[in-house]
C-alpha cells in the first residue's frame, strides 16, 4: 500500500487536482549607464568581497544579492546599499553580472 493508497482511505472524498507546474518569474532588473564597484577588504581578518553602486531600487539589489550568494553558495548580507559576500569572489561576482548586462569595475588587489 502507497501513500496514494493511505491517503485516498483516510480522505475517501477528496478529488486530487492536477499538479501546477510552478514557474519562477525572473524580475527585470535596472541596467544603470555607471559601472558597479566590486572591491575587496579584510573586515576583522576576514576576507570579503563588497558590491557597491547600484542606482535601482533596494529590492531589485536584495534580489541580486541573493541570486550571487545561492549561485556561488556563499554566505553574504546586503546592509547600506552595499552587498556583503564572505571571501574573495570579485572575479566570479564581475561574470555574473556583466552576464546580466552590468558594467563593473574592479577596485583593490
């Protein structure tokens, strides 16, 4: 006896409905004309990359610090317009955005 089983004798009423494929959709981000900062600095002997300079609205950045970090699954935080990500990620960080259609610039080391 399955699952389907167990639950069609506890639920003899219910009419299971097709599952909805779920769709994920990709909010538009703001293309600016100036370059994003991506830098790097030690902040209490810990390396971390900071992405500073986007001119859109704070929640699209949110999403784009939240895309950066599950694609590079690194930890990160997004505080003061700026993007936090644990370790030095610049070079990765600068492909991921120049793919999106951001001009970056790459300052320190």
């Amino acid at each position: 006896m399955d699952l389907q089983d167990q639950l069609k004798n506890l639920f003899p009423d219910h009419v299971p409905t097709p599952e909805e494929e779920i769709v994920k959709e990709e909010k538009e981000l703001y293309v600016q004309k100036e370059p994003m900062i991506c830098k790097f600095e030690k902040r209490k002997g810990k390396v971390t990359t900071i992405i500073e300079g986007y001119e859109g609205d704070d929640e699209d950045f949110k999403i784009l610090a939240k895309e950066i970090k599950t694609k590079l699954s690194v930890g990160g935080s997004f505080k003061d317009g700026a993007i936090i990500i644990q370790g030095d990620y610049r070079d990765k960080i600068m492909k991921i955005l120049q793919e999106k259609g951001f001009k970056t610039k790459r300052v320190g080391g």
